[in-house]
C-alpha cells in the first residue's frame, strides 16, 4: 500500500506558540489531503480538506484562522496550529487521497499518516 | 450530517468470532470502511464495501446492506494482536470519511 509520512511524530510546545505539522504522500502524488484531530478514546474527527493549489476547506466548528492549512505540492501538506493553547492538545492525523488506485488500494483510498501527538503546556 | 453507530467495547476469547455492528445514516454513501486502531497509532485499512453483500479477506469479513444503513465486521479466529479499536466510516459524494466512536475489542486468553 502507499506511505504517508507525519512530521514530527510528538511536539510538547508552550501555551502561545504556533506548531508546524508536516504531511507528505511518499510514493503517489495527492491532490487532495484530509486533516483530523482525535482527542482521548474519540474517534476521528474532520476538521478541513487540503487541495493542492487552492484554499482548504473548513468543516463546520473549525477555526480557520487558528487552522492554517498550506498544502503547496502534490506531495506535502501542513497544518499550522496558531497561538496554541492546552485546550488543542489533540492527536492529529492526516490523509492523503489516491485518486487512481494506482498506489496499491481501492480508487479514491485514503492512506494515513501515523499522526502527531500535540501537547500543549 | 452523518450519524454512525457501533458498540463502544466488546470482549472475546483467543480463538473465537466476534461480530462488530455498524449503523448509519447519512446525507450521502459512497462506501463503507473499516479500520483498525491500536492506541496511539494511526488507522490502518480493513476492508471496503460499496455494494451489498459480504467481503471476506482472510480472518475478516465486512458485511454490507445499503438498504437499512448497516455494516458489519466479522473477525474469525480472534488472537491476541487483534486487541485493538475499530473504526466504522462512511465515505460521501466529496469523498469524506465520517467515523463511528470505534469499538474497543479486548480478546482474552
């Protein structure tokens, strides 16, 4: 099946600062990526599409200005969380879309990456 | 909106069968998923239905029926590294997954 790498696998940051996630396709180009947060024995929830070239798509609740997501090459997307405060300490988990079935699954699969463990002091 | 249902924990015997129930009603179908999920890891893909009837890979089997929005997941021949949550999802006419709250499976020697 496909690879998609996180980048970093756990951050510990203080209240105030803003964190960096890296998500990258390594074997199938992606145009389109998905980001989801899951808290304590929760399950996935979607917070915003990732499209390559245009602007992401916020699910409803979701700040988009707290949320900055850049998703520059067909390959690499990134969540920035701005200002971060404990209340987003959270286990971030990105998806790349295979539209052609091409990296070893189903059409339109969604691969996923092993996700960022986010503590914020 | 999307509302998914399974059953938060279940536990069972090395060795035996276990089904995991998966009820949905959604604002649009496109397949439905099932993962599994070790604590603090990311999902990993299960099995994969779109139309109705029964996907058998190995020791598990996903069962589908588009009709009354349920799905299940049968794991056969439990062994202890099965131990883990399972993830229900739906994906819709965008191509978004919704998920379940996930199973919690405990297997028992």
């Amino acid at each position: 099946g496909a690879v998609v790498s996180q980048h970093p696998s756990w951050v510990i940051c203080k209240s105030g600062t803003s964190v960096k996630i890296e998500c990258r396709s390594l074997d199938f180009q992606a145009t389109t990526m998905f980001w989801y947060r899951q808290f304590p024995k929760q399950s996935l929830m979607l917070m915003a599409t990732s499209n390559e070239g245009s602007k992401a798509t916020y699910e409803q609740g979701v700040e988009k200005d707290k949320f900055l997501i850049n998703h520059a090459s067909l390959t690499l997307s990134t969540l920035t969380v701005t200002s971060a405060h404990p209340e987003d300490s959270s286990f971030y988990i990105c998806s790349a879309r295979d539209f052609s079935g091409l990296a070893g699954g189903i059409t339109d699969e969604q691969f996923f990456g092993p996700g960022t463990r986010l503590t914020v002091l | 909106g999307q509302n998914i249902d399974q059953p938060t924990e279940m536990t069972a015997t090395e060795g035996a069968i276990v089904q995991i129930n998966c009820t949905y009603q959604t604002s649009g179908f496109n397949g439905l998923f099932w993962y599994q999920q070790h604590a603090g890891e990311a999902p990993t893909f299960l099995s994969y239905n779109v139309l109705d009837g029964l996907e058998e890979k190995g020791r598990f089997s996903s069962f589908l029926s588009r009709s009354k929005g349920y799905s299940y997941l049968l794991l056969k021949e439990l062994q202890m590294k099965d131990s883990a949550s399972y993830l229900c999802a739906v994906r819709d006419g965008d191509y978004k997954l919704s998920f379940g709250a996930g199973t919690t499976v405990t297997v028992r020697a």
